[in-house]
C-alpha cells in the first residue's frame, strides 16, 4: 500500500496517512515507513488500537531485535514481567498514581531531561515507538528536538571539532542530575557505553549529532569541558526552531529514530491525572542487504 505523509514541522515530524499497522506486514510497505523515518525522524500515527503482543510484533517486523536492557531494569521487574516494554506511566502495579516521593516515579521524571533512548546501551536504541494507553485531559506532550538540523545549522569549524569524539553515556548521569540515587549493585549494572558524537545515516548520508543527558564524560577531554561542551550542544540542538511539539490523543502511536532526534516529556501535574503508553524500542543493528 502506499502511504503518504503530511510534514508536521519544518525540520522534525510527519503524520501518516490512515493506515492500520497492526495490519501492515508487507516488507514493500514497512520500507516506506523506513524511508518516512529517515526523512522526517518522527512519524505520527493516529488511531491505532495495540496490545501490548501486537506492540512487540509490530516493531520486531519493521526493525529487527528489540532493546531489553532499560535502566530500569536494574531497578527491578516491571509490572509486565518483560523488559522489552517501557512502562511510561506514573502508576503503580496495581495501576494506582504513585505517590509524590515513590522511587519508580523519581526515576520516570528523568525523562523530562532532553535524551535519546537506550544511548546507554551498545548498541543503542534505533527507533522508538510510543503507544498512547490512557492520556490525560491536560497537556502532556513529548516534545522532539532535529539533531540533523542541529548539526547542519552548526558553523563549519564546530562540525570539524566534532568529527571522531566520543562520548560515554550512562542512565545513572541523567538521573544524578535530579538527584537519584542508585545503590553500588545498581550502580554495576548500568556502566552505560560509549557512542560517537556525530552519526551518519547510512542510507541518506545526512549526519546528526548525537547528545543525551545520559552522556557523563567526553573522552580525551578534561571533564568540566567536555560536559560544558556538551550542555551548549543540546542548547544549541533544542532552540524552539528544531522543536516538534507532540500533542497527545486517544489512540496515538509516534515512531522516531533516536539517532536523528532527541525527546524529552514536558510537565504536568502527574499526582493528579494518570497518563499511561507504552514503549518498545529496536536496537542499531545493521540492516539486512
Ligand atoms: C519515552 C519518553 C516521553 C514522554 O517514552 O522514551 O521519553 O512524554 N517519553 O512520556
Ligand atoms: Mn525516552
């Protein structure tokens, strides 16, 4: 079937013309939904009723093998008792609102810090896809910043400063930040990795910068400058001009390549209204010829 895509932004999302992806198998399709991501790196789409299985299925066939070691893990089971879905919701196992200082959800509040997901793990995420379950009545967007446009606006010297630097990420950094604290055992099981700072797409070419708030040290560099470096890079990267804002509906499902973009969630009162998606997320492998 082909599809279409309505640009959302002028560098960073698209909405995809009615489709049910739950239905969708044919790998002539799936490519298109590929090529849709390497031009736009966020793609909405609506009404798209998954289970949680379907969810699995789905991002298995578009992409390959999915991420199973989130941070959270170290943290202990999720309440779906598998480690490929990300439970990104302020409730408890019983689906109750956690309450304002439970550790689960001073952990969740790491992802209003811009990131991309699984940066911390070699490889790292490729894409995304967010499952809208239960969205509350007030604003509670997830906003997607255009590291291509990012890159591409920095001044030529900048880009060559870049070229060959590495940076270590880790989900203990990013939640250090907000004041977390991990015990010793938790701490061995979340080293992070470390990942270039630039990326090339290798099917367009395009380069895009590659930053998170889990990224804990440049190597080679002296650590204030590093981290400083990296802090003006993502400032740089989320000025409104390369934001897409994602308002959220019933039965949305959003897809993008953390490779291209970064996200954070925005505020809202989460002891009063529950909200609840699901995440699954596939891993950088290379792609079959
Ligand atoms: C995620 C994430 C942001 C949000 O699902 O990886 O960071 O708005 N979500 O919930
Ligand atoms: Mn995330």
């Amino acid at each position: 079937m082909t599809i279409t895509i309505r640009r959302l932004h002028p560098h960073v999302g698209g909405e995809v013309s009615p489709i049910d992806l739950r239905q969708v198998h044919d790998r002539a399709t799936l490519e298109q939904l590929r090529a849709g991501m390497d031009e736009y790196g966020v793609l909405v789409f609506r009404n798209q009723p998954f289970t949680d299985a379907e969810q699995l299925a789905f991002a298995q066939r578009f992409d390959g093998t999915l991420h199973a070691k989130p941070g959270a893990a170290a943290l202990g089971a999720n309440r779906f008792g598998n480690d490929a879905i990300a439970d990104i919701s302020n409730v408890d196992n019983d689906g109750k609102i956690l309450k304002v200082n439970d550790r689960k959800r001073a952990y969740s509040l790491g992802n209003r810090l811009w990131h991309t997901d699984a940066s911390f793990q070699d490889p790292a995420g490729r894409y995304s896809t967010l499952s809208a379950r239960v969205i509350p009545k007030v604003n509670a967007n997830t906003e997607f910043a255009c590291m291509r446009a990012a890159y591409e606006s920095l001044p030529a010297a900048t880009q060559q400063k870049l070229e060959g630097l590495q940076v270590h990420h880790t989900i203990t950094r990013s939640r250090e930040i907000l004041g977390f604290t991990f015990s010793d055992e938790e701490k061995n099981k979340l080293k992070g990795a470390i990942h270039p700072m630039v990326r090339t797409n290798p099917r367009t070419g395009r380069k895009s910068l590659y930053l998170a708030s889990h990224a804990a040290r440049v190597l080679g560099w002296e650590v204030p400058d590093g981290l400083l470096f990296v802090i003006e890079l993502m400032e740089h990267a989320t000025q409104r001009q390369f934001v897409y804002s994602h308002e959220w509906r019933d039965g949305d499902f959003v897809i993008w390549d953390n490779l291209a973009t970064m996200h954070r969630a925005t505020a809202f009162d989460d002891i009063a209204h529950h909200r609840e998606l699901r995440r699954v997320t596939t891993i950088d492998l290379p792609l079959p010829v």
